[in-house]
C-alpha cells in the first residue's frame, strides 16, 4: 500500500521587527544579532506584516533572489520537485 502524498505548500511572510536601543543604534549582521541584543540590552518586538502562500515556480525564484539556492526546497530552478534519495 503506498502512502498518498500531500501537496507541497510554500509561503512568503513579511516581518517587521522594531528594536528600541539606547545611546547608540544596534549594529547587526544577522537575525541571531537582533535575537541577543532583545535578550539582553535592546527591547524588541516582531508583528507579521503579511503571510502569502506562493507556488513552486515563485518560491524557487524568490531562492535564488535571496542568494540562496531552489534546491533548499528539492526544487529545481523552474520549481518543477526533483526527488531525494530516500535514507
């Protein structure tokens, strides 16, 4: 019997993040940066500006706009799903 395969979902969300400092701004490279500076000397908050479902096609786009690569998600550059070999 095999198992049914669900269909694959991808999502682009939109997050604000506002930190609050004193004496100087926050200097930051990554979101790891930010996460420390809220637990220890800035004060912080994060609201979702907007959540969208995209399509395979769009997500491998928005992959390689952000330097990264379709295959984060098995997909091709197209979006087409290219298979892994199963562990």
């Amino acid at each position: 019997m095999s198992e049914e395969k669900k269909p694959r979902k991808f999502f682009k969300q939109h997050i604000l993040v506002e930190v609050l400092s004193e004496d100087v701004p926050l200097e930051w490279d990554n979101l790891e940066d930010i996460q420390r500076a809220i637990d220890d000397e800035c004060s912080g908050s994060v609201t979702e500006i907007s959540c969208d479902e995209v399509d395979a096609a769009t997500m491998a786009k928005l992959l390689i706009e952000q330097a990264s690569s379709p295959e984060f998600f098995s997909l091709t550059a197209d979006g087409k799903e290219f298979c892994r070999e199963e562990d």
